[in-house]
C-alpha cells in the first residue's frame, strides 16, 4: 500500500518551498521551546530532533499541534527518550537553516510500538536520554560557565561514588586531556539501527540487539581520553 524513499541532502534540497511533496521524519526529541506568537498571530512550537545517523533537525509545530504537543504526549524530560514521528511535513529554510514545518495533513506519533523505533529508544537511552525544555523569552539563561559547574564533581568523587545508588544524570568533571588511549583503536563497526558494535560471521555482519544483517555498517568514533585532574586519572570515553 505505500513505498518510502530515503531521502539524502540532494533529495531534501530539492525539496524546498516545494509542498506538492511531503516529506516525514523520524528521530529523537531533543529539544522543546515555548510556545510563540509570531507575525499575523500566529501561534507556534519550535523542536530539535536527533536523527538516525546524528543530524539534529529543527521543527516547528503551527497552531494547535504546538499548543497541545507537550499535554498530549505526555512529554517529561525525566522520562525520555521520546521517538517521534512526524508525518508530511514542509520543507522551507530560514537563515540558512533547514526546517520541517507541520502541515494540515501532520501527523505526529510519539514512541510507536514498533521493532524500528523500539530499537531507536535502546540506541538514544545512551545518546539523547532526557529533553531540554527551552525556557520562555525574557527568562534570563544560565551561562556556559555557570553550566559548567553544575554537579560537579573531581575524578576520585566519580571513582569513589555509589553509582547504584545514585540518580541518573549528567555531571561535569574538569581536567587535562594527556593522551588519547588508540590500543583499542579509535572507531568500530556499528549496526545502523542501535549503533552497537557488530562481527562479521562467515563475511556478514549481523546485529544481535535487533536481530537484522549489514551489508555497509557504520564507521562510528569511539577515542578513549585519558583525563586527568588534582585528584586523579581517569578515562573518558567520547562516542560518534
């Protein structure tokens, strides 16, 4: 009943401001903004979403899909990933910048049960597990720096920590990167659908998280970051 072409660079551009074709995308929520009113009263959302292979994408939700998208589907940065799908979509640029526009025909599905987009929530647990929700205009930001020393902690508070019994979370360490540990490599093989790394078996690479066969995997970085501070030395390990 429906065929699907993927769409790369080219394909989108030619696209633009072209809405006899219309196009859906896939990928994690990453970012929320408030809710605006724009020139002419109208009333919109802007997104960030991740892609499947790393491309953050603006969107923006016109009208009612802006004003009910957080109610409706029950966003909470504490409970994500969320994959969402959105369904014929607009394609314009503004500044330079691509944007997916809703239109009357948008739909919008947030986590479907389905082995896809099951196997995108496992991958972006790790990658993009909790939104950010932008704050109105006229809220005054944390700056970089003040950022920077929110939940810190010093190399020997994160090796001595209790992780099981600790909150989930981000912290920040501040340190001096002395070498970049390359006896493990610096890149692996990953499946295109959760990224986690696969071998071939009998010259074909096989995923056994989601089950399914690569012909081409994925080139992904993986630099281990030897890191140190006044406390001590660690490694971080930095991804894609």
């Amino acid at each position: 009943m429906n065929s699907f072409q993927f769409a790369g660079e080219k394909l989108i551009n030619s696209r633009l401001e072209n809405d006899s074709i219309l196009t859906d995308i896939v990928g994690c929520l990453a970012q929320v903004g408030d809710v605006e009113t724009v020139s002419g009263g109208f009333r919109k959302r802007d997104l960030e979403i991740i892609s499947d292979y790393s491309v953050t994408c603006k969107v923006t939700l016109w009208g009612e899909v802006g004003e009910r998208f957080i109610d409706e589907h029950k966003i909470d940065q504490d409970k994500g990933p969320f994959i969402i799908i959105f369904t014929s979509m607009r394609i314009k640029k503004y500044l330079g910048v691509v944007n997916f526009a809703t239109t009357s025909a948008t739909k919008v599905y947030v986590n479907l049960k389905h082995p896809y987009v099951s196997s995108l929530i496992e991958r972006f647990s790790c990658v993009c597990p909790r939104v950010k929700f932008l704050e109105p205009i006229g809220v005054i930001r944390k700056t970089v720096k003040d950022e920077m020393f929110e939940n810190r902690m010093t190399i020997e508070q994160l090796m001595r920590a209790d992780w099981l019994n600790e909150s989930k979370g981000y912290i920040t360490i501040m340190g001096v990167i002395d070498d970049i540990d390359t006896q493990y490599g610096w890149y692996y093989l990953g499946c295109k659908g959760c990224c986690r790394k696969i071998y071939p078996t009998e010259g074909v690479y096989t995923c056994d998280s989601c089950d399914i066969q690569s012909d081409t995997p994925l080139t992904l970085y993986k630099l281990r970051l030897v890191v140190r501070d006044e406390t001590g030395v660690t490694t971080c390990v930095v991804l894609h």
